[in-house]
C-alpha cells in the first residue's frame, strides 16, 4: 500500500499525521508513505528528508510549487509502489489500525476504492454513509455521492486504467470531480463504517484546505465540469435526478441558505445568484426540484423566481428553526444498554414556537405566517407528500475526538393539534445508548460522550442535545454503573449549567463516589458480610477491585481489599468477616472506588468487636428486598451447583458417547 501526502510549509501541523503513520499496525514492509513536497518554503523539506533516512519506508518527492495539492496527489500516484493508494492531508491523521484493516477490506473484496469512516471536530462529515459495513457496493445502491473527499483508499491500477487524475493548477471542487469521475467506473466499492479510521483537525491558524472564500464565477464554473460528469455517464430518471439533486441542494441551494446567505453583502448575494441560476435552469429540471425537502424546494421556486430577498428571507426563518428533544426515560437493561424515551420537535424564534401547519381539504401546508411574501397571494406550500419526511435519530458523540456512533434507535411521526386549525410534527421515539461493543463495533473509548438527537423535516436537519428538558423521574434512574469485563465505569450526568445528558466512560473525570453520595448503601443479610450498592451492573458486567477504608474513633485508619461483583442488576461489596489489627469500638467503614487517589464514599458507622470483628449486622443499614435476597440467593447455589458438576464431572462426562454427552448437557442447563 502507498499512502500518498501532499506538503506544503505545514509547520507544526503535520505531527499527528507522521505520528499516526509511524504507529500503523500494518507492518512497515507492508506499505510506503510518499510525501509530495510541493515547495515548501519553511523546514519542512529538510525535515522530511532527515524522516524518510530513518525510516525506510518513508519517501520524499520534491517537486517545485504548483500551488495546489491536485499536481502533488498526481505524481504520488504515478510513484506508488502499493497495490493500493491512500491519500492523506498534511494536517489530518490516521487511527494506529486504519491501513491494515482498509486494506483487508479492500483485499478481500477485490474493491477499486474503500472508504473508512472519518471523524471532524470542524467540518460536515456525512454520518449516513458510514452507518453500517458495506463489503460490496455501487454508486447505485449506497449514498457514496454525499462522500466526496479523496481522503480513501483506492486501487492503484483501477485509477491509472481509467486515467482518473486530478486537474492541475488552482480551482475549486477538484475533489468532487476526481470521485465522481472515480464512482461511476468503480465495480466494487467498499465502506469501513465500524472503525473511525481518518481524522480532520482543526487547525488554530484556520488555514484548513477549503477555508478561503470562494469566487462564485470561477466556483460555479468549476461545478459546471463536476455536473458533466454525471449527466455524461447517466442516463436521464430517477438515478441521474437523485445525484443531481445531491449537488443543487449541498452546492448551489445550500450557498443561498442558511447561515451564510444571511450575512451576505448585497453585492455578494448578486454574485453568487448570477453564478448559480444558469446551472440551475441547465441542469436543475423538475424531476430535480420536486424531489426536494419542502422548505429545499421553497428556496429553489424563489431561485427560479429570481427573488433575492425571499431567500434572504427564507434563510433567516429556518435559522431560526432548531430541534428540542425532551428525555421522557431512562432505564438500565440486563444487556448494559440503557433504554431512552425521548420526544422530539421542530421549533422556531426566540421562544422556541412550534414549526405549525395548517389543513385544507385532508392535505397539511406550512402556516402562511412562514410563506407571506414568498409565494403569490393566497398560494400555500403543501408539505402533505413531506409528512413522512420527518424522522428520528439517536448517536452518541465523542466530546473531545469527535468520532459520533449511530445508537440503535425508532422514532414515530405523529401529527397533533395545536388549537386554532393549526397542527405540529410530534416524533416519538425509543432507543439504545450503549458504551459497550455494538455489531464489531467494539467498546467505545474513554472519554465524555454526549447524546445527541438529530431531527429531520420538511428539507432541515437539525441536532439537539438531549438531557436539559427532561421528566422528573429521570434523574434517579440514571444510575452510575460497571459495565463490561474487564468492567469500567460508565456515569451519565447532567452538565452544568445546561443540563445535557453525557455519559463519563472509563473515568474520564468523573467519580462514583460522587455521584453515589445520596444512595444508601443495603445490607444483604447473611453469614457472608457484603453490602448492595446503587451502582447497575449488566449480565456481562465483570468484577472490579476496590479498598476498603476503616477509620476508628481516633481518627486512625485501615484498609482492605475487597471486590465489587455484579449480582441481580447492581453490584456487591465484599466486607471481611474481621480484621486482626482493628481495635474495638466504632468504626467508620468507607470505600474508594475511583481508584487509589480517588475519593473515599462514606458507607456506615460499624461496631468492632473483639478481634477485629466487623459486625455489619448492627450497621443499622436498611436491609435489601426479601424477595431480592432470595433471587440472588438461588443464583448463587446454582453457580455453585454448575461449578461442582463441571469439576467433578467433567472427565466422566467427556468419556460418554457423543448422545448420552448432549443428554446431560441438558439435564445439567436445566439445573
């Protein structure tokens, strides 16, 4: 494999990604990393040089500047050695396994490009695509147009035989052109969805590639070539619609919308719609328009119509519209996934009104409040083919990577009065968060993760962030817990101030103890001493060490060991029957959970007998639920039973004939 990076006086910022290449999991004999210097002018070239005497694999290109990363990318594909070629920017990185795992990917299925699933913390990244694997698949059957970086691993001679090079020289949309001219041949393409394998960084100059404004003359034009390319490799219908239908809502539509168009100059506003209305009327038919998302298709009847100021106007209402979702529950399952109710709505202004619609003979149409002056008198925009436009998600979004996971999640659209003939768009969903692995996924990294819900409608997508309004009941049941084996804490809390549901995986600030100060501790009765805690466990959750802090009266302490287990949904606390060198008297019996710098919990005072004997009993701890005592009670003795039948057994069983094996396998399950 050939990883291919065009360079220009990068400074500082190209760290990560060389960090990120020497750390691949892929064996360096495996693959070669061609660094393109396109002139660079800082000391980056000596640098790179002094980097590829180190490592062998690493090469070094100098080519004088041509100002645009298109020539470098070019010649980078020419030298490539690898049967495949990643291209990587100077200022993003790579996940340690993402090489090895693209190319298994690719190698296996015979593909001609494979794209890995990329993460943000500035810039749009199309979730959708990535929402599953896909070992096989066509610009036909998977949204691939909405991807259309070049940051993705192709196949070498794929791109040589069908001359697939990038436009030299300084343009814009340069990769939109090279992928689509690469999708439309490509016979086999795949997506690696479940591992995050490229990162775009932000970078605190702003200079990120893409971030200058754009000449709407030269921009359009350079669309122009872009749409050529799908009219000349399609044939008119539904197919060349939909992907046409992808560049007049991201690229044309959406630089007359929302928040930019606002913030136009009049002259700019001019510009750019002298600029855009010929391909529109060139290439933006009916079958185009009319598959849009109704408030999209508003802002296209206005373009048709020449109306500058409708857009203006359009644009500063749907600002205005934003998603609020409201946490109706949450509940810990046996499975570790926490189930969450939640109600989501389109809302708009400062005092977050209902999006409303109103009806006519059985159809529904946005309020005319919304169109006054944007449509001819009297005329409204029937949304009643939109209706089932509005839909539900929920993902969880790493704070601080970026990386976002889809959440498995059902949401209904119901459509309910509001009073005065008018209606809203109530979705009503259900769904799944979880930090542990998910369909290959794996466990999702230590950090805070936010829960987001992005809600869609009539054309907008809007994320709303889940937590701030939610019912009463919530709050208790968002239960600290231990989740998986090895088991590591998982706390959802509120931020503060604005309340957002965030879960804290594998301790990442966060503390148990401090999020168990207000839940009493139980006491489950019995010879063995051991204490029921309010921290949830799963069927998979495994054990966790933890200490033990004794503090006597006169303020000396002592510690112990001890173990928190899962059991029926929470988790055990081990208490030892006594303490040889603990004197007699009071205690106060603490434990820390949050390691050994953690804080200590407070659990209860505990009178010490002769001996160092804890005597738990006479705590004064509520006891736990009798019928609970009993559950656990049974699912003990029967672990105890299996244990004693595997050892004891287990060689008489193995001697049996293969019939008589499986018979008392199933006597043994029963038991």
């Amino acid at each position: 494999m050939s990883v291919v990076i065009p360079v220009y006086n990068p400074g500082k910022y190209i760290d990560p990604c060389i960090d990120s290449l020497l750390a691949q999991t892929l064996p360096a004999a495996d693959f070669e990393v061609l660094f393109v210097n396109d002139g660079s002018t800082d000391d980056s070239p000596a640098r790179l040089d002094k980097l590829a005497a180190e490592h062998p694999h690493f090469r070094v290109i100098h080519i004088p500047n041509s100002g645009w990363p298109g020539k470098p990318r070019n010649i980078g594909v020419a030298e490539a050695k690898g049967e495949y070629v990643q291209f990587v920017d100077q200022d993003d990185h790579m996940a340690s396994d993402a090489l090895r795992r693209l190319y298994e990917m690719g190698h296996r299925n015979g593909s001609d490009i494979v794209i890995g699933k990329v993460a943000s913390n500035f810039r749009g990244v199309p979730h959708g695509v990535f929402k599953k694997n896909r070992e096989k698949c066509d610009l036909s059957n998977a949204p691939l147009y909405d991807s259309l970086t070049p940051h993705k691993m192709f196949r070498t001679e794929f791109l040589r035989e069908n001359g697939i090079a990038y436009p030299e020289g300084k343009r814009r949309l340069e990769d939109q052109l090279y992928m689509m001219q690469a999708y439309f041949p490509a016979k086999v393409v795949s997506i690696l969805g479940s591992y995050t394998c490229y990162y775009y960084s932000k970078r605190d100059d702003g200079q990120n590639a893409g971030s200058a404004k754009i000449v709407p003359a030269g921009y359009y034009g350079n669309l122009r070539e872009v749409l050529k390319v799908v009219v000349e490799n399609t044939e008119p219908g539904e197919f060349r619609d939909r992907l046409l239908r992808r560049f007049y809502r991201v690229e044309m539509l959406g630089r007359l919308s929302e928040p930019s168009v606002v913030n136009y100059t009049p002259e700019f506003l001019d510009e750019m719609c002298d600029a855009i209305r010929p391909l529109a009327e060139e290439f933006m038919h009916d079958g185009v328009h009319d598959g849009l998302g109704a408030l999209v298709r508003l802002r296209s009847t206005l373009l048709r119509a020449d109306d500058r100021q409708g857009l203006v106007k359009i644009a500063r209402f749907a600002k205005s519209v934003k998603g609020a979702a409201r946490l109706e529950d949450f509940d810990w399952q046996p499975d570790g996934k926490a189930a969450i109710t939640v109600t989501g709505r389109l809302v708009h202004g400062e005092d977050q009104e209902p999006l409303r619609l109103v009806r006519r003979d059985k159809r529904y149409f946005l309020h005319p409040d919304i169109t006054e002056g944007l449509l001819p008198d009297g005329e409204l925009l029937d949304v009643t083919d939109d209706m089932d436009s509005f839909k539900g998600e929920v993902s969880l979004r790493n704070r601080e990577t970026a990386v976002e996971w889809p959440c498995a999640a059902e949401f209904t659209a119901k459509v309910e009065a509001l009073g005065d003939d008018t209606y809203e768009v109530v979705l009503h969903g259900t769904g799944q968060v979880t930090s542990e692995g998910v369909k290959g996924r794996g466990r999702v990294s230590r950090g805070f993760w936010d829960i987001w819900v992005p809600l869609r409608g009539l054309g907008l997508v809007r994320k709303a962030r889940l937590g701030a309004d939610r019912a009463e009941s919530v709050d208790t049941k968002c239960l600290p817990a231990l989740l998986g084996s090895p088991a590591r804490p998982v706390i959802p809390y509120f931020t503060d101030p604005h309340g957002n549901l965030t879960l804290d995986v594998a301790g990442r600030a966060k503390k148990m103890a401090t999020y168990l100060a207000d839940r009493p501790a139980r006491r489950m009765p019995g010879s063995r001493p051991e204490l029921r805690l309010d921290v949830f466990t799963g069927a998979k959750s495994g054990s966790k060490a933890v200490e033990l802090v004794l503090t006597t009266a006169d303020g000396n302490t002592m510690t112990a060991p001890s173990t928190l287990r899962p059991d029926q949904g929470r988790a055990h606390l081990g208490v030892p029957a006594r303490l040889p060198d603990l004197p007699a008297g009071q205690a106060q019996l603490s434990v820390r959970l949050d390691g050994p710098k953690g804080p200590v919990l407070p659990l209860c005072e505990v009178p010490v007998g002769q001996g160092g004997r804890i005597q738990l009993d006479q705590s004064g701890l509520e006891t736990v639920d009798p019928l609970l005592v009993r559950a656990v009670t049974v699912k003990r003795r029967r672990a105890t039973l299996r244990r004693v039948l595997r050892s004891a057994g287990g060689p008489i069983v193995r001697r049996l004939p293969s019939s008589a094996r499986k018979k008392v396998r199933r006597l043994a399950a029963r038991l």
